[in-house]
C-alpha cells in the first residue's frame, strides 16, 4: 500500500495534440513536464497556449495536479547504485 503521508504534490503540465501529420494516431496528450508549484505551471501554460496560438497550432495545454513519490512501489527493490531517497 501506498503511505499518503510519503508523497508530495506535483504539477504537471499536458498537451492535447489534435492531429499530428505522418502519424496513424488522430489525437495524443503527452506530459510535457513536470513543476513543483502551481503558480509555475499555470505560468507555463498560460506562455505556451499563448505561443501556439501565435504560431496558429492546434495543441491545447493545461496543468494536472499529480503525485511525486522519492522511494521505490510497494515489492520494489532498489538496484545497486539506485539512490531512491
């Protein structure tokens, strides 16, 4: 089981690609990346939908609340050289 107490809230920022040319997949979101304040990532959102909206894209951006665990899932064992803290 997870301890809730161990984890420590991230931001991620998301991107919806609506069509990429040469792919056979019509739609993707990706996780571009990932900031540990909320002020930052709307910052980041808000610069990159403004950016793409001057190049005239299609992508749409937005930010995602979500987990950063330091240690190692539940069963999982650190490998030599592995610093999980």
């Amino acid at each position: 089981m997870i301890n809730r107490k161990e984890v420590i809230h991230v931001y991620a920022v998301l991107r919806y690609d609506k069509y990429l040319p040469g792919s056979d997949i019509p739609q993707r979101i990706t996780v571009k990346e990932i900031h540990p304040t909320l002020e930052i990532a709307q910052a980041e959102v808000d610069r990159l939908n403004q950016l793409t909206k001057s190049k005239g894209g299609e992508s749409i951006y937005w930010w995602c609340t979500t987990r950063w665990r330091s240690g190692p899932l539940p069963g999982m064992v650190a490998q030599e050289g592995e610093n999980w803290s």
